[in-house]
C-alpha cells in the first residue's frame, strides 16, 4: 500500500500546530516555576467529595499564610467556582495575546475554570480526549498566577486523559494528594489511583478520608460509610495519611449556597481536620513544621 501524500497546505497547518504546542509547553514551564508546590487531587472515583476537599485544603492552605491558586481540572463537571461562590459564566480577564488572569476570592485563592466561561450551568462540554489535553494545556499555558506557594489541581475522577495530561504537561509535579471514603469498594479503586501514581512515578504526598463518620446530637460516633479504609490504605502502601473528614449537614449547605465552609464554620469538626491536613501537608512537602522558622523548605 502506497503512503498518502499531504499537500502544501496541510503539511502547513501540522507545522503551525506543531509550533503553537512547542510554544504552548515553554509558557507552561515558564508559568509553573513561579509556583512552588503543585500538587494534583486525584480519587479515581465519582462521589467522594474530591472538589470540596481540594477548595477546604486550599482554604486551610491560604489561612496557614501560603499562597494558593485552584485549577479545574474537571472538564465535564467544574463545581469548584459554584463553591467559591462565583456563577457559571462569571468570566475571567484576559489580555489581547490570551493570557488570562484567574479570579480571586476570599481568603485569597486564585481560580482558573472552564465552568467560568460556559455561559449556564447547564452548558455540556462535549469533546473527546484530543480537545481536553488541548484545553488543559491552554490553561496552563495562559493562565498568568503570578508567583504561588500551592497550585492545588482538581482532577475528575479516572485514571484517563485529564490525569495523564496533567503529570506529563505540569513539570516537577509535587506529586498527588488522594481522597476516599471509607466504604470498601472505594477503598478497592483508590488502589488503582496509587498504581496509577507508580506507574507514572509520582509522588503520593498522602491521602485523606472524607465522610468518615457522623457525630450525633448525644455525641455518639456513626461510621455510616465503614471504618479505616484510608488509614488501612496508608499503613498498606506507606501513605502518609492527612486525617479524617466528618459528615456534616453544613457542608452541602454551604456548598449549595456558594461559601467556603472552612471559613463559615471554621470552629467545625471539619474545618479544623482540614487545617491539621494543611499542617501535614506543609510539613511533608516543604519539609518543616508550622510555626518553625528553623527547619529549611524543601521542594
């Protein structure tokens, strides 16, 4: 079988191509060395509160006096900018050579989301894997966070092209951050998420366990989704483990109504397990404990 001849114009277009993604991935690399620590939150299961734990731990991270930028990477489903409290459509500046600057909001986190450009909540994102890894590297590569302490990227659930375009496309990867509950069968595909990790050779910076218990009215402990499944995990394969979030009715509230809940109930049960995790995860990463200005950072 003979080889198909291009002609002019598309061997044109595929070198222009070419050349946009070259340039594309040197603005990525120039962009990602004003920022410290990124660390990409991964669950490879639907459900399990992943977004709020990334915009709690961004939260807890800012209010520990770092500097803190959120990106969405859930392209199907950005709910990140909803429980900042910002509307579908609010938009994000950009200037005429497309850097786009993400919004800030309270306590000082930055976020770049694509669910700031759909125009209803209702808008679907309908693109197969090609338009996903060249939204995800746009972002990247346009988005302008000045200089970060924390990138913290919020992945859907899977082990597929988000996932994978985020470890190849993001250099130095501080490694990832897993969420699960502690049901059995999350426990099971939280285990693929920790092969995924090897596999690529990341680090797994801990893990951390949401809806782990409900506290009732006369203080008895229900463990409604079972008991130890993060802790089992993280004794199983050496993962530091970042702690336990309780049940919280206050917590689907304050999402719904678009307000930080670390901030809005900060002396919660939640609100101060997401700070000692922020405590943790400073510790691991930059190689010092809160409050001490001796030991030296590292990352």
């Amino acid at each position: 079988m003979s080889a198909k001849r291009i002609s002019t114009r598309e061997y044109k277009q595929v070198a222009e191509r070419m050349k946009k993604i070259q340039e594309e991935q040197k603005l990525i690399v120039q962009r990602m060395r004003k920022i410290k620590y990124k660390i990409a939150i991964l669950s490879n299961k639907g459900g399990v509160g992943k977004s709020f734990v990334t915009v709690s731990l961004a939260g807890a991270l800012a209010v520990s006096g770092r500097k803190v930028g959120i990106l969405d990477g859930d392209i199907h489903g950005p709910t990140i900018h909803k429980m900042l409290g910002l509307p579908t459509g609010f938009g994000m500046l950009a200037r005429p050579d497309g850097t786009i600057f993400p919004v800030e909001v309270p306590p000082g986190i930055k976020l770049a989301s694509l669910g700031l450009l759909l125009p209803e909540d209702e808008t679907p994102i309908i693109w197969r894997g090609s338009l996903k890894t060249t939204a995800l590297r746009e972002l990247l590569a346009y988005t302008d966070w000045g200089e970060l302490d924390y990138l913290l990227i919020d992945l859907p659930p899977g082990t597929g092209d988000e996932q994978l375009t985020i470890a190849q496309l993001i250099p130095d990867l501080t490694g990832f951050i897993l969420v699960t509950i502690p049901s059995d069968v999350s426990k099971v595909i939280v285990k693929k998420a920790i092969a995924f990790a090897n596999r690529l050779n990341k680090r797994i910076i801990g893990i951390i366990e949401n809806m782990a218990y409900f506290k009732c009215p006369d203080g008895s402990i229900q463990y409604i989704f079972g008991k130890g499944a993060a802790e089992d995990l993280a004794k199983e394969y050496g993962i530091p483990f970042l702690g336990q979030i309780p049940i919280d009715p206050r917590i689907r509230e304050a999402n719904d109504r678009g307000k930080l809940f670390f901030l809005e109930y900060p002396e919660s049960e939640a609100a101060k397990a997401f700070l000692k995790a922020a405590e943790k995860i400073i510790e691991i990463v930059e190689g010092k404990k809160e409050g001490s200005d001796e030991a030296e950072a590292s990352g």
